[in-house]
C-alpha cells in the first residue's frame, strides 16, 4: 500500500489549514529566539495537562500552582481545592508540589516535591501524605529522598524504594517497615530497575501491590558482574568520576528475580521463573492478576527470540508458562526478534477467567483473548493493519478501544469493537492523528487531534454517544492558531519515495515559503530510521518543525523519509533490517536522495542530511558510504559502532557480537571512516549515559587516521538531550550556520 503525490493526503495539505503569505501583512520571520531562546514559548500549543480521573467520571482532579483541584468534566468548573500549598503548609515552608497521587479510595493525596531526576524516567523525591479528611499534612519518611512512593490499593499504606531496597509506610501509625536489606549501589537493587531495563523496556518501578494490599511482588536486580562504565564530570579543579554499570552488547546483565514479599511480615517467597542455571534472562514486567495469589510475569530469552507469559501461585512460588511468543517469519528467512512493548497491552479482566492480550503473529500487531489457562478464545480485531495501543476495555458493555493504523500508517484512530471482535467502529473521522483518554467507568473520555499542519485540540464526549459529538471542547489552541497567521509557514506535505525493491517509502516535505518551482533548491534531509520508529506521520510536530520553517524561509527543502526498518507497517516491514543494522536504512536514505536529485526544482549538488542519536548513526553512515549523494551532513550524538552501545536494544536488532561480528562492523561508520567525502559536523555531549562520547571520540580517532578534514563540537556533563540554560539555542545556532555556510 502507498500513497500517491496526488493522492487524498497531498490535497489534504495543499488545502492546508495555514493563512496563505498573500493574506499576511507583514510577515514575520521566525528567529532561534523564537524557538529556542527568549522567547520559546511563540509556537508551544497549550494542552489539557494532567487529567486524573476520579472513580465517578464526572469528575477529574489536576495539579496546577501547587494546588490540586477538583473539576466538573462536563462544564469545566472548579469543585473543590483537594490540596493548596499557599494554606496548607509543612513545618511553616510552602511545598513546591511536581505530582501526587489520589489514593483508590480518594481520601489521601500523595505529593511529590523537592523531586531529582536521575535517569530518563528516574528520579528521587521527598514525599507528604495529605488527609482529605483530617487536613493533615505528614512527610512520609524521615530518612533519605525515596524513590518510586505508591499507594497501596486500600488506600492504608505506600511502598517505595530508598538505597535499592524497598520499604512501607503504614499510613494509620506512620511506621516504616523495611522489606529488603541487601540493596548496595552497583551491586543489589530491590524494586527499582537498573539502567538498561529502564532505558530499553521503559520501566523505572519495578514493583506492584497485589489486588488486596497484602503483598508485594518485586524484581531483584543483582548488577555485580555488570561492567562499570566511568564518565567524568568537569566543572570543579580535579574533574570527578561518575560510575554506573552499563552493560555494553555482549557483556554480562544483571541475574533478575522475581519475589513475593508480605506486607505484614516481610516474608518473602522467590517465584519460579525458570530452571536455576538459567540466569541469561530478561525479566521485564510483573502484573498482578485479578487473583491476589496469582503474578503475571513475561520473561525473555537473552536474544528475544522468545517471550513467554508466567503465572506464578504467590503463596508458592510454582509457576507455569501459559503462552508463548516467536518471532514471525514473514520474509522466508532467519525469525528475528520480538519485541517486548508489543505486548504491553495486556489486561486481565474482572471475571477472573479471561484476559486480553496484544500480538504480531499475524504479522501485524493485533488484539486477542484468552481464558487464564492460555487458551485462545478468538482475535478481537484483524487485518493487514497495526493496531497501535489498546487503551482499554469496558467490560460491562463487552467492548475495547483502540487505536489503529488501518486507514494510514501516518494516521491514528479511534475505535471501538466487541471482545468478540464484531461490531467494530471507526469513532475518528477527520484526517489526522488522535489520542484518547478514557474515564475509569468508560462514560466519557477526552479525544486530542493534530495534523501536520494544525495544532492541538482536546474535546470531551461521552462514551458510545450515537451522534458522536462532543459534549465540549476543552482545548483549541486559537491563540496559537492566531499567531501563525503572523508567519508565513510552509504547509508540510506528504509523498511517497520509490526504491529498487519495488516498494514505496513514506515522507514529508516542507518547501520554501516563496516556492519557485523553476529555480533548484537545496535539500536537508531529516532522518532518524531506527528499528519500529516514525518520522512521517500527520501529526502536529515540535519545534524542530519551527526550525525547519525558518530554514525554509532562507530557501531550504526540508524532506523526511521512512527507510524499511520503521513503523506501523508491519512486522516484514520492521524487521527487514535484522542482523544488519544500518545496511538496508542508509540504501534506503540513499535512494531517496538520488529520487529527490531528479526533481526538477532540486539542486543535486547541494543535498545534505543530519540526524540525532539513531539519526546521527545514519546521518554518519550516509555522509561515508553515500560520500558521493551527500554534500553536507550533522551527525549529534550518534552510535558509531554498536559494540558500544547496551546488551538489550542491540542484541534485539543484531544478536551479541560475538554471534555476527559482521553486523556489527560491516556498517559501522567507524570501519568506513576513509569514505567520508563533503562536510560533517560532529556533536555530542561528555555526560551523555546513553549514547556514550565514547562512540564520538572513536569515530574521531578513525576520522583523523584517515586524514579526513570535519568539524566537531562536545557539551560538556550534557547528557543525550544536551540541553540545559542556553544549551540547545546553542546547538541550533551552530547547526544553522553550518547549513547556511556549507548546503
């Protein structure tokens, strides 16, 4: 399936939803400033931020000015002020609230405040409790700053994690209890993931109250055998070390287990989750069933190429695999891997006996049902389409919502279909791309909207209403709408790239605002192309869209395309690139550029490309073994060999490199270094925990052996975002400038 220049999407954006320039007096140019500087809050869309629904879906609390206030959701009033830190005060101080919690029985609030970041979904806090009834503010814990405070189903106690052990609070006595004791730095974590869980299988908690409070189950992270990667902070006279462990493809993970620990006692029961000498294993989610003696578990083989469902007796420890996962073998060759997030959908649902769960054995992502001895009862939903996320099932009306690629894989719909997959509605009309937010009891939920070319609007309406209308509209954005009229923006348009296989790749175009079509004009490429990403999507985009705006302003093509190896097209489609990682991608990225050499209004000699992490591995390779397509390329924070980089995303995609040496350096831009024609530049920040310097610094070291002349630039102690004060205006400054002087 493609779509074609005069296909449905092109009209869609030559109609647009921008003011055309001849209807703009004067315009206005779009500055850094603008973006990135000063006067960074121009283009931010306004959002409905922080919607917690309350168990009775009339009604929703949110988190603003450290107040936590109560609202009507069908007129948008204020009900009550749960919590105001101006009046409510800890020992005389006014709390600086970051977030809280409402416990299950909506009688306490947990807040969070004095909160550090960490890593990218860690962090450590000071947490209070606050009585809605009694209006008493309490700090939870005299000791340390904690990490992950959670409420327990009834309401009566929080868990959390200090020091890599995991403690509770009886909110009733205030008495601290703690569960775990060998919890070290570097060596034990108890209920918290260690870094390459949280970075690969986005987790940072690593532990869930059972339905009835009466346990916890909990993930043990042992990282001694770990290697230790050393980063160095500047600033002070002697630079200081940073050490956290990270294993590299190859090298050892931590040994995880899965424990039952009770609540009461502290005793703690370790669950069965395979055969003792098999430790090479990844143990990356724990669920509770509705059955408080019954823990869901998935586990995965060291190389991915098999997840199995676990469900473990808590009182025992015995466990069984009710269902298992393979790779999908679409393509005739090797089964390559599967991936952990496609099943991150799994729900169990309140009669106890059945459960919903989310697979690609299809060969595109789906929706299925089981009962609780891993029995198929039948699909929910079917087709050559990806559903995207299931966002949740109202089992007293026998039916799940969903998102779904099934009208593009640039678009994201709303629908809503019965468990026993009839019935099925597409609840989303307009082009576009949604989201959707439902209340607990599915009365109503809160859809948002973009295009590419059109901001965000949140709208209320109720669930299973007929006429489909909304009850109101929370959120449209007219101000900032307003203010791009001022500026003579460039419509963001939509095509597809042919290659040589036959296939046709999707990708986006944002032409110069006094577009010539019998001038040539130079081309900057966006990529980023990694394994089940997407750039091409007709969604409302981030400032890097402003960006471009401006350089389009100054007569600058800006095109994206999706290489074989990205999203919402299907598991042969994904997974096209295993075992070779950036062969297939960086083909792909070529193509594209000669395809867009033989446009009329481009100039080929002036075709550049940058890229950012995944992006600037691309845009590195492109610059070496496409020496010859690029004239100019920025590579930030790029892999430059994966040997670098961590055990769980690259041995996903390539295997261990002791598995398939050649993936790993047959496309490294390291091995290619002497290929690199045109003019590079070369960004990374010395404190990146992700994608370590240390992939810059090897590529520079091939670079100079070679006698290549390029540019680079570090930031020093940024990490893989480089942001922070003045930083990223900094960094685009400097981008532009090198487009300006060298496309």
């Amino acid at each position: 399936m493609h779509f074609s220049l005069r296909g449905w999407f092109t009209a869609l954006c030559l109609v647009g939803t921008l003011t055309t320039q001849a209807q703009l007096a004067p315009p206005k140019q779009i500055t850094l400033d603008d973006i990135w500087g000063r006067n960074a809050g121009t283009f931010t869309p306004r959002t409905v931020q922080g919607v917690n629904w309350m168990k009775a879906g009339g009604f929703y609390t949110t988190l603003a000015d450290d107040r936590v206030v109560k609202y009507s959701i069908t007129d948008g009033k204020a009900v009550d002020t749960l919590f105001d830190a101006r009046t409510v005060r800890a020992g005389g101080q006014v709390l600086s609230v970051d977030d809280y919690q409402l416990s299950a029985d909506e009688q306490k609030l947990l807040l969070t405040t004095a909160e550090e970041p960490i890593y990218r979904r860690s962090s450590r806090a000071t947490f209070y409790v606050y009585d809605l009834g009694t209006r008493q503010l309490r700090l939870l814990s005299q000791g340390e700053k904690q990490q992950y405070a959670t409420f327990s189903p009834d309401g009566r106690k929080v868990a959390f994690v200090r020091d890599n052990n995991l403690f509770t609070v009886d909110l009733a006595t205030m008495t601290e209890k703690q569960l775990t004791t060998d919890g070290k730095r570097n060596e034990i974590i108890n209920g918290g993931a260690d870094w390459v869980y949280e970075e690969e299988f986005s987790m940072a908690r690593a532990f869930e109250w059972s339905p009835d409070s009466r346990r916890l189950a909990f993930i043990r992270f042992d990282e001694r055998e770990v290697p230790e990667y050393n980063m160095q902070v500047w600033g002070e006279l002697y630079p200081a070390d940073y050490k956290f462990k990270y294993p590299k493809a190859g090298d050892n993970n931590s040994q995880v287990s899965v424990w039952v620990a009770d609540a009461l006692t502290g005793q703690k029961l370790r669950m069965e989750t395979g055969a003792p000498a098999e430790t090479d294993i990844y143990l990356p989610r724990i669920q509770w069933t509705r059955n408080p003696n019954l823990l869901s578990i998935r586990r995965l083989n060291r190389l991915q190429t098999q997840l199995d469902l676990l469900h473990a007796d808590a009182t025992t420890g015995k466990s069984a695999v009710i269902l298992t996962e393979t790779p999908v073998n679409t393509l005739g060759g090797q089964p390559s891997y599967v991936d952990l997030e496609f099943t991150d959908d799994l729900t169990y649902l309140a009669d106890g006996q059945t459960f919903i769960w989310t697979s690609e054995r299809s060969g595109f992502k789906h929706v299925y049902r089981y009962d609780m001895t891993g029995r198929l009862l039948g699909p929910v939903t079917a087709g050559n389409y990806e559903v995207l996320a299931l966002l949740g099932v109202d089992e007293k009306k026998q039916v799940a919502y969903y998102l779904s690629a099934e009208v593009s894989p640039l678009e994201k719909h709303l629908y809503r279909i019965g468990l026993d997959g009839r019935g099925k509605q597409r609840l989303t009309m307009n082009r576009g791309s949604y989201s959707a937010n439902f209340s607990p009891d599915f009365a109503y939920y809160l859809l948002s909207h973009t295009t590419a070319n059109t901001p965000l609007t949140v709208s209320l309406f109720r669930a299973g209403a007929p006429d489909a209308k909304p009850l109101r509209v929370l959120e449209t954005n007219e101000n900032l709408r307003r203010r791009l009229n001022l500026y003579p923006l460039s419509a963001k348009r939509f095509f597809t790239v042919p290659i040589p296989t036959g296939e046709r790749l999707n990708a986006w175009m944002i032409r110069p605002v006094n577009f010539d079509s019998t001038k040539r004009h130079p081309v900057l490429m966006f990529v980023y192309g990694g394994p089940g990403s997407q750039t091409v999507k007709n969604e409302w985009d981030s400032r890097d869209y402003f960006w471009y705006q401006m350089l389009a302003q100054k007569g600058y093509i800006i095109v994206s395309v999706d290489n074989r190896g990205t999203g919402a097209r299907g598991n042969a489609f994904r997974t096209v690139t295993y075992g070779q990682l950036g062969k297939i991608e960086t083909q792909d990225q070529i193509s594209a550029a000669k395809y867009l050499k033989t446009l009329p209004y481009v100039d080929p000699a002036r075709v550049g490309i940058w890229g950012w992490s995944y992006g600037g591995y691309m845009t590195s390779l492109c610059m070496t073994i496409g020496a010859d397509v690029f004239k100019t390329g920025i590579a930030v924070a790029p892999v430059t060999n994966w040997r670098f980089y961590d055990t769980i995303y690259t041995e996903r995609y390539l295997k261990r490199p002791q598995d398939n040496p050649q993936g790993y350096d047959e496309n490294s831009p390291v091995t290619h270094a002497d290929k690199l024609k045109g003019n590079f530049l070369l960004i990374h920040g010395t404190g990146d925990d992700n994608v370590h310097f240390q992939n810059s610094i090897e590529f520079v070291n091939a670079l100079v052996a070679a006698g290549k002349p390029f540019r680079s630039f570090y930031y020093p102690n940024r990490n893989h975002g480089i942001y922070g004060g003045n930083t990223r205006q900094h960094l685009y400054q400097m981008m532009t400038e090198f487009i300006l002087e060298k496309l």
